[in-house]
C-alpha cells in the first residue's frame, strides 16, 4: 500500500501509456537515510524498490516517487568534498564560460546547486550566479561560501521570482 510518504506512478513520464514492473528489488531504505549499523537499520522505514517499463514507448522508469521534501530539505550528499568532482566542475564553469562567452554581465543559475562548487567557479571567472536547492543544509554551506542561494524547490514561480530579481 502507498503511504503518505511516497505514491506509485501507473503511467509513463514520457508518453502516459501503461507501465508494467520488470524487475522487483523489494523494499529498501532511502538511499541517503542508510545507517552505519545493521542494528540500526532493522527499525529503519523502507520503500518499494522497482522498475517499471513503458508498454507504449519501452522507457524504463522507476515509478515510486518519493514525497521531495522528505528525500532533499536535508541533503548528506556534498559536492565540494571530493577534489576529483571539483576539478571536474572546474573544468565544465571553463568550457561553459568559453563556449558561451560569459562575462560578468550574465547571470549563471544552476538548479540542485548542492553546495555551490560548480557556481564558484562561474564567480572566478567573473560571472553573476545565483543557486537553487531544496536542501536547506548544503545550501546554507553555499551561502557561507558566499554563492547566493534560494533554498527552495524550482517551480515556475520561482523562475519567475529569480528573473524579476537578477534579470
């Protein structure tokens, strides 16, 4: 049964047609609420783990959709811990910024901005940038950084807000 929690998609995101499950894994804890211990976990709520394929288009999907205020107002993951991934972001802000030939009068605004890593980098290169995340706790740690961050979920309003606001 669905719970408050999550709901189960009976159509496809692509096309609307009817899904079919092909492969069942069970039910499993959310993968950023995992815990260190075994112990720990026996308690721990757990959710339908499935895929589901298209009868209309074949798209292979996973129809549970989690309610996004559980799985991302509080974020584990962060994106300036790992040198590999900052390099990387590093090295996309570069192509970005050459490709586009941005300067400082444009404005770079990144949705599901984490920590602001990749908006860092738009700032060294002169750019005007502004995030947007849910996760209330990575996008303070972007604020801190001083890469400007709405911490809400991006919605049509809030496009709209942002261009009011920055342009």
């Amino acid at each position: 049964p669905q719970g408050t929690q999550y709901r189960i998609k009976a159509s496809c995101r692509l096309c609307g047609g009817p899904l079919r499950k092909i492969l069942d894994l069970g039910e499993t804890p959310l993968a950023n609420e995992l815990l260190d211990s075994a112990e720990a976990s026996l308690d721990q709520e757990r959710f339908p783990l499935f895929l589901s394929q298209c009868e209309g288009c074949d798209h292979v999907q996973m129809p549970v959709v989690v309610d996004p205020e559980r799985l991302f107002r509080s974020y584990p993951y962060v994106s300036g811990t790992s040198p590999a991934f900052v390099r990387h972001l590093g090295d996309l802000a570069t192509k970005l910024a050459g490709d586009l030939s941005l300067d400082q009068n444009d404005l770079v605004v990144e949705v599901g901005s984490n920590d602001g890593t990749l908006l860092q980098a738009f700032q060294r290169r002169g750019c005007r940038v502004v995030g947007v995340d849910p996760a209330r706790n990575v996008a303070a740690i972007a604020e801190e950084r001083g890469v400007p961050t709405v911490p809400e979920f991006f919605t049509h309003e809030l496009a709209k807000r942002l261009l009011a606001e920055h342009g």
